[in-house]
C-alpha cells in the first residue's frame, strides 16, 4: 500500500499561536487500531502546539528540522534536529518553534 500525504492547515492547535501545516501520513485504519497517528508538522517561526494533555496515548515529536521549546509536565526545555519529545500518558506537553527558520517534526500518537 502507498499512502498520500493530506494536508491540511491548523490554527491555534490546542490553543497554540498561529497557523501549523499537518500532513497527516497514517491513521488509525492504515494501522489497524495500533497507533492513533503519524503526522508531519511544519511550524513557520514562533507557531506552537499549545500546552496540553493525552490520558490515553503516547505521544512522540521527533524534530526533522529546526528547533525549539518542548514543555514536557511544567518545564520547557530546548529541542533541536534530530532529539525526540517522548510524553507518557497524562502527561501535560505542548512545543513551539523559537528558531530562525521553520521547524519540522513528525508527531506519533500511540494508544494505550
């Protein structure tokens, strides 16, 4: 199977600033009910995913490109090219681009 990219634009996503590209690349019926989905973001300068929180879910943003501040459950901390975010159900995490150019992750959503 070949899947497309589809995008699509997200304003404030969870509450964040401005206007992210969302390509989502799989989703729940491509992976039969094991993972949630597997996203490429593309965040132009000072955009962000707001802080928020998955009971249900892992969520991981692996940094393609740029950088930037990953809050991981109440600190912020620097994230770059090539580091992943790993947050754990119930925990409370959100990212922004603070760099120079745009800044590109790939999200992964596993269920629990």
């Amino acid at each position: 199977m070949i899947r497309s990219e589809a995008i699509e634009l997200s304003s404030n996503r969870a509450g964040g600033e401005g206007t992210l590209t969302v390509s989502k690349i799989l989703n729940p019926e491509d992976m039969e009910g094991k993972a949630e989905a597997i996203m490429k973001i593309t965040f132009p300068v000072g955009t962000s995913i707001g802080v928020h929180q998955h009971n249900d879910a892992f969520e991981q943003y692996h940094v393609l490109s740029g950088s930037g501040i990953f809050h991981d459950n109440g600190e912020d901390k620097q994230i770059k090219a090539g580091e992943t975010g790993l947050m754990k159900p119930g925990g409370i995490h959100g990212i922004k681009n603070t760099g120079e150019s745009e800044m590109v992750i790939i999200a992964f959503f596993f269920v629990t």
